[in-house]
C-alpha cells in the first residue's frame, strides 16, 4: 500500500495531465499477454500485433519486464504548470534521459535473471540508448496508438471535464471518491494507493508539491511510478468511458497481407466481412468513395471480391479466393 500525506498546499495544487507519451508508454503492458487485457483493449492489441512487422517490436517487448514493469523513463513527469504535454516532448525527454539512469533502470527489467537478446543490446549501447528508444517509441506510437488517438484523447478530455466538475462540486472527497476503488481519501490527508503494479510502499509527505492525476485508457487499476521520496505525488487510474475505445476501432489486416497487396486494397479486403456498398466502406476506413473505388476495381479484377446489385447499390463482397486470403489459409 502506497500512501501519500497531503496538506492544505497539496489539495490546493491539484492538476490533471493528459500525456500522449504516457500513454504511448502505459500500452505496453497489453502486448505481451504479462497482464490481463480488458474486452475495450482486445480489438486494439490484435491490430496492435498484426502490426508488429512495422515497428520495432523485439526493442519494445525489451522494455516491459514479466513483473510487470516498465522503466519510469518512459513515462517522463511534465514540466511544472504544463498539463497538456506533446509527444514530442515525451520523446525528447526520453532522448535526453541520463545515460546512466536508463542502464540503471532497464538493468531492473532483468529481475534477477539473464536478459533477452535485444534488452541487452541496450544495455550495452550507452549513450545511444536513449536516443534509439524515443525512435522507437514514436514508430510505435504512430503505428499503434496514432490511429486511435483521437479517439483516446476525447476520453480523457472527456474524463478530466467529468473530474473537474467533481472536485468543484464536492471538494477533495468526492473527487477522490469517483476515482477508482482501490484508492482511499482520510480527511486526516492521507490518500491510500492500491497500485496494479507494486514499486515503493510506506507512507509519504507530499510536502506541498501537489498531485498530479493522469487518467488513462489503458489501465484498468491505479498505478504510479517514480520514486514517491523524490518525485512529487503522482496517480494513473482508469478513465471514464474507456469502453467507447472499441467501437471506434476497426479491425486492421495482418502486415503480411499490407505487403502482399498493399495497405489501401488489405484494408479494403479485410473490411468485407460481409456485402457491403462502397459509401458504407468508405465511412468504416474513414477515406474517400473514389479511393475505396479504385481499390475495389482492382480486388474485383483480381478475382478476390464479387459484386451484385441490391434496389439501388452495389454489394460487394469476398470470393472464397479472397475469403482465404483475408483470413490467411494457406494451401
């Protein structure tokens, strides 16, 4: 149990923060099955591994330990008075990090034992750690989270307007209240942490350094990072209408398929999992009629999709050649 004492200055000093890189970071953990992924998750991690061939997936399985863990610099503390950290403000953080810092905190993912192959190339690449892990993380992050991110980021915009007004309307308590079940508010000022993933217990002054809270998608429990003697308070904790993140995911098809046929006409192809007219297509992939079109035209060309006409729209839909090849059977 991790708690925090908090005066006067601290509740005064309360601030919400929404950080693509944390984000970025906290994703992580529902890629190599070391936790359970929740029913909102499960449509993004399969698009997720699908994709595994565009970025670098062995560097970053490397940074989650079986624990589970990740290194603190992955999710690098904000700036005092910023709340609305960029990306690349998170990346450069991470290039930038101490060299000795990093090896130091990739060194714990070993947890005793001897280290995969890729983390100890990292290990060994010293000042080139850092900088190599931010390219990494931002190919990661423009494959797998970049395509959702809008979406996330109306959730926790959403979620931060809904604690806000909490907070306004009944003060530290009933904010506190509304959190997550695994936290406990005392008005003696002591805030109890249950975390999802256990780093330092024992009872810490926050010592007017305030409290940040970071809603997020992708966690299902509380979780906090960083040293509580040297960092000021900080909680993750599951943010409100994470749910949603599922209906607006669409089913991506395996990289194999994009290099066989190309992305616009896989996507295409994948999303025929039944007749479907090409103003509908085009609303699901989120691209012109024209370009879905012109992919159509060659998918049908090609022997991998049919068409029939129903009132006043063409249907189309997988032929068994292209049912097998969306679905990848082999011969």
């Amino acid at each position: 149990m991790l708690t925090y004492v908090l005066d006067v200055r601290d509740l005064s000093d309360v601030r919400f923060v929404l950080a693509p890189m944390t984000e970025t970071a906290l994703s992580l953990f529902h890629l190599n099955g070391t936790i359970s992924t929740p029913a909102h998750l499960q449509r993004w991690q399969d698009n997720a591994q699908a994709q595994r061939d565009r970025y670098d997936h062995r560097l970053i399985s490397a940074l989650i330990a079986p624990g589970p863990a990740i290194p603190d610099f992955l999710t690098p503390l904000p700036r005092p008075g910023v709340t609305r950290p960029s990306l690349d403000d998170g990346l450069t953080a991470i290039a930038t990090t101490d060299p000795e810092l990093i090896h130091a905190q990739l060194d714990q993912l070993r947890e005793g034992g001897e280290p995969s192959p890729p983390l100890k190339r990292l290990l060994d690449d010293g000042e080139r750690a850092g900088p190599r892990i931010a390219g990494a993380m931002e190919r990661y992050h423009r494959v797998a989270i970049a395509p959702v991110w809008a979406v996330v980021n109306r959730i926790l915009e959403a979620d931060i307007t809904f604690r806000g007004r909490e907070l306004a309307m009944g003060g530290p308590t009933q904010l506190f209240d509304s959190l997550a079940p695994q936290l406990e508010w005392d008005r003696d000022g002591r805030l109890r942490l249950d975390t999802a993933y256990v780093g330092e217990e024992g009872e810490f002054a926050a010592a007017g350094r305030g409290l940040t809270l970071m809603p997020s998608v992708f966690v299902t429990r509380l979780v906090s990072a960083y040293s509580p003697e040297t960092a000021a308070p900080h909680v993750g904790y599951p943010a409100r209408g994470s749910a949603t993140l599922t209906e607006s995911t669409r089913v991506v098809p395996p990289g194999a398929l994009r290099r066989l046929i190309g992305g616009a006409k896989a996507d295409v192809l994948h999303a025929l999992v039944e007749p479907v007219a090409v103003s509908e297509l085009a609303r699901r992939l989120e691209i012109s009629p024209s370009a879905v079109s012109q992919s159509l035209r060659v998918l049908y060309e090609n022997g991998l999709i049919d068409r029939a006409r129903s009132g006043r729209e063409v249907l189309y839909r997988r032929t068994p050649d292209g049912e097998r090849l969306a679905r990848g059977h082999r011969p």
